[in-house]
C-alpha cells in the first residue's frame, strides 16, 4: 500500500494487522523534505521551543548551537523510564504506523531518512520494546515514544522474529542504518498522540468483532429458548430514532431469518380462545434477551463515533510546534494532547463493559435452570450431582465481569499535574487506551465461556436441525475447538484456544 494522503482506518488495520507492506509515495517525501529545509533555515536566528530551547518548564534556557543535536538525544534517553508490560507486537507496529502518518503531513520538520527507517521496521515486523506504563498524554505519550525514538537511533531493544533483541544486533542483521539528529528528530519523534492512537484503532477493530460476536450469541440464546420475534421487529425498533439499536435489530432479523425456533406472538399469545389464569409460556424474556438492540445499539453508535475521532487523530499534526511551509511560520500549541483519544477510550471501554455484563447475564440465564426452566442445572449433560458441566468456568465469566467494572472507572478526569506544573491539565489518553484494551481481551474470555455454554445448549435440545443457518455456522466454529462434552474436562486450554479464535480469526 502506497503512504500518500489520508489514512482510512481499514488502510491502517491492513498494515497494522495484516501485514500488508507499506510504500511511500515521493510526494509526500518531498513534503517531509520541505518541512526539514524550511525550519532548518528559519530556526536560524530566532527561538524555536525544542529547537534551540530546553524542554517543558526548561524551555526559558537557551540551548547554544554546538548543543543542540546533543539536546535531542538527551531528551530521548532521558525520557526513556516506561516501565510495567510491554506492548504486544501488534499494538507496537500500530504505534510506529500511527507516528510515521503524522510525520509525513511535513508539519513536523523532521528529516526525511526518520519516515524511511519506520516504514522499513514496518515492513520488517521490527517493533520497539515499548512498555505501557509511563504516559500521562498531555506532552503527547513521551515516554512511549522516546522507546520507539531510542530504537531509531540504533538503541534500546525491540522484538524481532519473536525474540527480544538488542537494536543494535537487529539492524546489523538487516543492513539498518540508525538515523541521524538533525534538528529536532527527538522531539518530533515523542511529542504527539501517537501510542493512544495506535492502540486505539486496535480497540475499535476487537470492539467491533465483540459487538457481532455478542449480537450473535444473543440471536442463538434467543432461539433456544423460542422466544418472540417481535423484540427485533423492524415495527417495534424503528419506533426509536437510534440508528444502533435499528442497525442491531436488522442484524438480528438478518440471522434469524430461517430460524424454525424463534415464534410470532400472533401465533401464540394473541390466538383466541386462550383462557389460562397462569401462563405456561413467558409473556416477556428478561431484559437480557429482550433488549438486546436497545443494549447493544449504543454500543455500535458509541463505535461508530470513535471511529471518526481516531481516524481524524492518525490524520493529524499532533506535536508542537507545528511548522507551515507554506506559511514560513511555526506556530506553537498543544495539538499533542490526547483529550480527544483519552474520552473516546474511556467511553469505548464503558461500552465494552456493557457488552460483557449483557453476555454475563445471558449466561446466567442459560446456567440456572430455575430461571429458564429448559436446561438443566449449569448446562451439565452428565449426571447431575456427579458432573458440573459449566460451573467452574462460570466463575470465571463472573470474576472478569468485575474487573471489567471496576476498569470502567474514568481516567479521562482524572487528571494529576506533573512536569513542575507545566503540565497542570493531562488526558491520561494511554491509560485509558490500555485499559479499555485490557477490557476487551477480558470480554473475549466471557463471550468464549457463553459460546460453550450455547453449544452445549445446542446439544442439549438437539437443535441443530432448527437453528437458523447463521447459529449452525457458529455452532460448527466452536464445535471445532471444543467438542461436546458430558464428563468434567479441564476446560482452560479450550476456552483459551477458543478466545483466540473469536478474537482474531472468527468468520463475521
């Protein structure tokens, strides 16, 4: 794919995530190039912040000429004390993908050979040793970056062939040469939203499998119970002006539609001549069944939404300072604060949990036979009293709920002053993006749990030949990675394979 515009979020996850290889278009070289020519002539005589400037609340010093290459590379080493987790490889390379886009809008004054080198890591599934904790994303994520600046500079260590290398060995490898400072490579490199972002647009690709992943487990849980169709009637949901919960409820009508399971009211409760004083048929599910598009509809709007905002944010000049060409001006700002990524990620990972608490109780459903009078206890197909079927992992589904819960909380206001109180407002953006990753991996392990549960449901009332064509396709998926089964497995390597599988390679 040739780097030459705009980049579209699905342009972004077929790099990022598919490994499509990345090409520069000279266009936009030349750009990068006239950036680097006309801040190099203009930061001459006159004070340019990180230029010829200390940092932050440093930036009152002047930094003589003779030092000022130096400066940059102080500022990388010094500022390189992330510390916690690594980032995973994918989660790296969106990084650098998400820092190179910037830098080649030529609003950054960067030399050339930086947009050269990431494009070559890219390619090269090279990603720096980044770790999660130490952003408070104001300054943009500084500590983040100074790890992938460090590894443009031939140090530090990254992931290569899946081995923890250092750079220096890795570039010998691949005849890599480190880049040069020229003028303000370090800076240019840390001083954006980059990280957040990057991570970001992973969460909404995993969001946006969770949300169908979760539509249609609630479509099988609805037919196995034969519920009413009227809950995702084109009638009753477009008497809402939401466009989610119409979008959910037509998703809904679309796998269902040769369901020999699911009922019409009109066929049941509203035929004549019924004269019962207790109904022996529900009249309503619960709320977790009926209100599945009113549920999940806010969650795909709230998607839909920080869709926009994340593509817009890699589409951005978001360091300081910023450098017009066209101009022959260099405005200073604070496009680098993640406000925008910080409440998008917050509201993202709220959505999700949203999600995990919907299949939590739709497994609880499924699990107590009190409730649902169908199934036996737990879903056991073994003996009852001597089997447990799916208690244990029931827990499980309980326990990352919680946490889910509890990492709900807003880190988006929950700003702490630091850097001398240069930095009195922050955005937390990074934070937030972990987390709300840390709650989608977490929804994946309960919507493996729930897939079992159903497949066993399936089993159960030997259903296969009355579920829709949609939940049989489901069905077989996970039947593939965890049979049928009426004794008492260890049911941990399954579920974990399973996860995998919904998360990466599920067909949607």
């Amino acid at each position: 794919m040739k780097l030459s515009g705009k980049l579209s979020l699905q342009d972004f996850l077929s790099i990022a995530v598919q490994g499509e290889k990345l090409e520069i278009d000279d266009a936009m070289l030349r750009r990068v190039e006239r950036s680097f020519e006309f801040l190099k002539s203009f930061s001459d005589d006159k004070v340019i912040y990180g230029v010829n400037t200390g940092f932050g609340p440093m930036a009152q010093y002047r930094i003589a000429d003779f030092e000022k290459k130096e400066l940059q590379y102080n500022l990388i080493r010094s500022h390189c004390g992330g510390i916690g987790k690594p980032l995973d490889e994918a989660a790296a390379k969106a990084v650098m993908l998400a820092r190179l886009n910037t830098l080649a809008l030529g609003k950054s004054g960067v030399h050339p050979s930086v947009i050269l080198l990431l494009k070559e890591l890219i390619n090269r599934e090279i990603t720096p040793l980044i770790f999660e904790h130490g952003s408070v994303g104001a300054s943009g994520d500084l500590v983040q970056l100074a790890h992938l600046a460090l590894v443009l500079i031939g140090e530090g260590e990254v992931f290569y062939k899946g081995e923890r290398k250092p750079t220096a060995e890795v570039f010998d490898n691949e005849g890599l040469t480190p880049i040069e400072i020229h003028i303000r490579e370090g800076l240019g490199l840390m001083n954006g939203t980059s990280c957040m972002s990057g991570i970001g647009i992973l969460n909404l690709h995993y969001s946006e499998r969770i949300i169908e992943i979760s539509l249609k487990l609630s479509c099988a849980v609805l037919e196995l119970v034969e519920s009413y169709s009227d809950y995702f009637s084109e009638q009753l949901n477009n008497s809402k002006l939401h466009e989610g919960q119409r979008k959910i409820a037509e998703k809904m009508r679309s796998h269902l539609q040769d369901s020999k399971l699911v009922r019409r009211r009109e066929d049941h409760l509203y035929a004549s001549g019924n004269s019962e004083e207790i109904f022996s048929q529900k009249v309503q599910e619960y709320y977790s069944l009926r209100c599945v598009p009113q549920i999940l509809g806010p969650v795909l709007d709230t998607l839909h939404f920080s869709q926009e905002i994340l593509e817009n944010e890699i589409n951005s000049a978001n360091d300081n300072p910023i450098i017009i060409p066209e101009e022959e001006l260099v405005y200073h700002g604070g496009n680098f604060h993640g406000d925008y990524v910080a409440l998008e990620m917050d509201k993202l990972k709220l959505a999700i949990t949203r999600v995990s608490l919907l299949a939590e109780r739709q497994l609880n459903y499924l699990m107590n036979s009190k409730i649902n009078e169908i199934f036996p206890p737990f879903m056991n197909l073994g003996k009852l009293g001597f089997n447990f079927g799916m208690q244990g992992v029931q827990f499980t589904a309980v326990s990352t709920t919680a946490e889910n819960q509890a990492l709900s909380t807003s880190v988006y206001v929950h700003s702490i002053p630091n850097n001398n109180d240069n930095q009195d407002i922050v955005s937390m953006g990074t934070n937030a993006a972990t987390m709300c990753a840390t709650v989608i991996d977490n929804t994946f392990e309960v919507l493996a749990i729930q897939a079992v549960t159903v497949a066993q449901a399936v089993d159960f009332l030997n259903a296969h030949g009355k579920i829709s064509s949609a939940t049989k396709n489901l069905y077989d998926e996970i039947r593939s990675i965890v049979p049928k089964f009426s004794d008492d497995p260890v049911l941990y390597p399954s579920i974990e394979k399973l996860k995998q599988h919904l998360k990466h390679n599920i067909k949607l």
